[in-house]
C-alpha cells in the first residue's frame, strides 16, 4: 500500500465568489420529508412548514427530488407534465410559497430535471403512441422495429439498469404487435431522443419556466445518457458490464456521448442570462473523474456529484487516492470538487459503515434476509466520515436524515417494497427503498413520529426511528443533530468550503488520515489505536468525549486548530 506523498494534490483557496462553489446542499426528498395533509405522503407545504429546521441546521441550498406531475412508478422520476407539481405534493401556488418562504430564510432552492426520459403517460409518448411508425411524434423517442422475423427481438442487447431488457414493444392502435421504444429504466420511463432539435427546444423551455420561477438551479438526472451512439448499436461487452460501463474501457453506445455537451453550453448560457447566480448540478456518472471534468468545464455544468467519493469504502488508502483524484481532475477545470456521502439511491452511510463493507454501487439494499450492519458502528463511523467530508474544501450534498443518523430501513417487508428494482427482478435486488422512509421528527406522535399527523407512511418506519427523531436531539448535547449544527456552523465561519487542502505527512498512512485546511488540521482515526494529536484547540469532533489534550480514538475525526508558534 503506497501512500505516495510527493505526487498528492494540493488545493488553493479559492478567490472565485460564487455561493455554489462552496455550498451545503441539503437533498429534499419530498414523498418522505414532512407530510401536511396527512395522506402519507410528504408534500411541498409540509417542507415549507419545516423549512426553518434546515436554515437552523445552517445549510445553504435545498435541492427537492422531483415533484413534477408523475405517475410516480419510480417516485417521480417519471415525469408526464415538466410544467406542473403533482397533486400528490400540491400545486404551483404551494411551489411559489416554498421558495418564497426559503428566500426568505436565506436557502437557495435547486428543483431536479429528469431529461433522459419522460413518463409513458407523458403527452409527448401517447401522442407517438397513436402516431404512425416514421412521424415526428415518434421522433420524439426512439421507436426502432424489432429483431428477428417479425420483429420480434427487441432492437438490440442494451439492458434497463433496473433489470431485463431495455426496450419494450408496443401494440399498435389496431391491436398487431408494433415497434419497441427503448428505456434505460422502468418500462414506464421511455427515452426521449436528444438528436431532436424538438425535444431540445421543449427542455430549454421548461428550464426558462423554472427559471422565471424563482428557482435558484437544477440538479440534472442523468445527463450522461442522454445522447446515444448514432443507430444505437449494440453495447459491445453486456456480459460484462450489464447495463452499465466498465471503468477505463471503450465507453458504451449510451452513456457519455459527446453530443451532450453542446446541449448543456446552452443551458448554462440560460442560466447565465438570469440574474442572481443561478447553478446545474449534473447528476453525471462518468468516471474517471478526469472524464467526469469535461462535464465541468467553465461553460458547462457548475457541478457534478462525485461518485468517486460516494463509493469510496472506508478506509485510508481509497480516501486517500480519491481525494487526490478529486482535486486533481476539478482544480484541472477550474471547478469546485463536490463531496457526498448519502442521496435516495444508496444505502445509507450509518449503515454501509456498519461492517458489511457495502459499497453503495454493489449494494441495491439491504433486506430482512441479509445480513444486519452494526449500528452503533456504522453510526460511530458514518459521523466520523461527514465530520472529514465537511472540511473538504468544495460544495457538499447532504440527504435528508443523515443529520439525524438514521439507519437504513434494513427490516422493510417485501410487501412495502415499491422502487421498479425489486419488481423488475423480482425481489433479487431489493431496491433502494430502506433509505427514502419518511423522516421521523416528534417520537411518538403517530405511528410515523411527527412526519405527519395520522401516521399514515407511504413506507413504514422500522421501530428504531423513534429514538433518531429530532426532537429528541435538537439541543441534546453530543447527538448526531447537534454534530451537524457545530460543523455546518464552524465551517462558515472559517469558510472551510472555500479553503485550501493540503496533506500532513505525520498523518497519513493505512490507519490515519491528516490534512489542513488553512490553519485546521482535521484527522481521522481508521484503527484502533489511539493516536496522539498536536498542541492545539478542538473545534470539532465526531465523538462527544473528546477534550483539548486527548488522543484519538478509533473512528473518530477532530478539526484542531492548530497553535501557531
Ligand atoms: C437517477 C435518480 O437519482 C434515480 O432515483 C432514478 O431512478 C434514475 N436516475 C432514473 O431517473
Ligand atoms: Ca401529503
């Protein structure tokens, strides 16, 4: 194991004004956040009624999963109106008065745009539906004829990242079996066709409609699907890559396309035609993160989530490489690194640091049958890693709950199950439902623990929420709540996310890590051993036991201000 100090990055301060540079951004998952109508499903007057619970947790941006109208068969990333909130969480009023309410506190609102697909129930798909094969309609999506004799293999071997086939076929109007139209997800969710300058105008002018809104951004679902290869060849290595790329190897046909990117300059010029400082986080999953930094470029997205931290395991050596990689491929652009721990498609980092080594990509949740992460562990783990995260200098994601501690829902019956994952393969993945329960606020008040009134919960909660609610550790000294507050709050004041980044040789090696950021030494402990620290001020630290003079200890992190001789 080589930790090869002379060639690691460094980062400068960053001189550049711009808030998403350094923002918190804290992931809304509205069905699940707070739930005002009692429906059991959160909504968007039950966010703007909470919503001063997040400006006390001191984050700067709220990025709301979508809430567009939806049939919700992937919990509305599905969308069949861009223009319109689903009743399920209100109405366009409801919308204008939780973005008011969040201006008001000082929070910028990000609102997701899912542009690699619609909903089959959207207008554009029925009306390509009833359309003849050939019409402008159905170019709106890729229809191709099927394989085989009477067409009746699907058009090529690409295969839905929720399992089976990628493409479904359809019945014609007079009931004979039709053209396939492809899908990377649920069969509900068909491609749009992005070479269509049509569907290129229909987006920019949804953009504008959320723009003139009031919104503060978007984050983009998918962006690096959105082009496919000229005549959709087949992938050329599914039996190894399934639906998905293998790192380092020739891309394939419908992920990464160069097209996308002329589209996403002209986006951004949109953006930039507004005022305020509007910004697009692209939800790129493109690796290496030298190929993620094309996405990035000054005229492109503002950010990308970095999926190269999110799926680092826990450990000092992968940390290590991949906070190196990091700078080295944003600082290359110009681009702020992005740092996630947690969002509603992985297991939730108190659990996947709970001595499974569960990597959120390998993961697809975990179910009654499987074995059970250490909790008391994974939550020890998971403070000790957003501790470290939050005094990275970039922008930070932050999903709803995780200031909370919360578990994965690890217990959730098969009959609750709703993610199209578990259907679509029947139940051998379980999906990513254990971590988008709704959020538990007053334990005990219903069944759902203040998320509502009724206690009804569109997923239930496992018992165990109860003792993660917020209110029993707003202000109670030492709990994962108040963690948060004390970071979030000390990293403004010394503006951390604008900081440098360097290593610190002493600490670095397979049990430890150590780096500063101005004059913050900030080290985590991966063994057992404690470790002795430097003459200096705690001003933060992931465990509650830690006081000026004393070592660290297994898992932990600290932020140490360091004294200046
Ligand atoms: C990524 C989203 O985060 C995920 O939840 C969704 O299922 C897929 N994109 C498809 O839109
Ligand atoms: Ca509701």
């Amino acid at each position: 194991m080589t930790f090869d100090l002379a060639t690691a990055s460094n980062h400068l301060a960053s001189t550049s004004q711009e808030w998403w540079r350094s923002a918190v951004i804290y992931q809304v998952y509205p069905r699940s956040f707070s739930d005002s109508n009692g429906d059991g499903i959160g909504d968007l007057p039950g966010i703007t009624a909470r919503l001063d619970s997040l400006a006390t947790l001191g984050i700067d941006a709220v990025w709301l999963s979508p809430f567009m109208r939806s049939p919700q068969k992937d919990a509305g990333y599905d969308v069949s109106d861009y223009k319109d909130v689903d009743p399920l969480f209100g109405n366009l009023a409801d919308f204008d008065a939780m973005v008011a309410r969040a201006h008001e506190l000082g929070l910028r609102i990000l609102v997701d745009l899912v542009p690699n697909h619609t909903s089959d129930q959207h207008r554009w798909f029925q009306d390509a539906l009833i359309e003849i094969e050939g019409s402008a309609e159905r170019d709106f999506y890729h229809f191709k004829d099927g394989r085989g004799l009477n067409g009746e293999l699907p058009p090529n071997n690409w295969l839905s990242l929720f399992g089976g086939p990628a493409w479904t076929r359809i019945t014609n109007p007079d009931g004979t079996a039709g053209q396939w139209y492809l899908h990377l997800f649920d069969s509900s969710q068909p491609d749009l066709n992005w070479a269509n300058p049509k569907v290129q105008e229909a987006f920019e002018d949804i953009l504008k409609f959320w723009l003139d809104r009031g919104v503060d951004g978007f984050r983009v679902d998918q962006p690096h699907a959105m082009a496919k290869a000229e005549g959709l060849p087949d992938h050329p290595d599914v039996e190894r890559a399934g639906a998905g790329f293998i790192e380092g190897e020739a891309s394939p046909p419908m992920w990464f396309q160069e097209e996308v990117h002329p589209i996403f300059r002209k986006w951004r010029k949109i953006l930039d035609s507004y005022d305020g400082d509007r910004a697009m986080c692209g939800e790129a999953y493109v690796l290496p993160l030298t190929f993620m930094a094309k996405w990035v470029r000054p005229d492109e997205f503002n950010q990308t989530f970095n999926f190269r931290f999110l799926n680092s395991d826990w450990n000092a050596k992968t940390l290590f490489d991949n906070i190196n990689e990091s700078f080295e491929a944003f600082d290359g652009v110009g681009a702020p690194s992005t740092w996630v721990l947690n969002n509603h498609d992985v297991l939730r980092h108190a659990s996947r640091f709970g001595g499974l080594n569960i990597k959120p990509t390998d993961s697809d949740g975990v179910g009654p049958n499987d074995p059970q992460p250490d909790r008391e562990l994974g939550l020890r783990r998971a403070r000790g890693a957003t501790l470290m995260m939050l005094a990275l200098p970039g922008s930070s994601y932050l999903y709803q709950g995780e200031e909370l501690g919360l578990p994965e829902h690890t217990t959730l019956a098969p009959e609750f199950r709703q993610d199209p994952t578990f259907a679509r393969t029947n139940g051998a993945r379980v999906g990513r439902d254990g971590c988008r329960v709704p959020l538990p606020w007053e334990a005990g008040v219903g069944a759902a623990n203040g998320f509502n009134q009724t206690g009804k919960s569109w997923l239930p909660q496992p018992d165990i929420y109860a003792e993660y609610s917020r209110d029993q550790q707003d202000g109670v000294e030492g709990s994962t709540l108040e963690l948060y507050k004390h970071a979030l709050k000390v990293r403004k004041e010394l503006a951390l996310g604008e900081g440098s980044f360097e290593w610190v040789n002493e600490f670095v090696g397979e049990k430890v890590l150590g780096f500063r950021n101005g004059d913050i030494l900030v080290v985590h402990n991966f063994g057992h051993a404690p470790i002795e620290l430097p003459a200096g001020q705690i001003i933060a630290s992931s465990l509650h036991q830690m006081t000026n003079g004393h070592p660290l200890v297994a898992d932990q992190t600290v932020w140490l201000r360091l004294v200046v001789a």
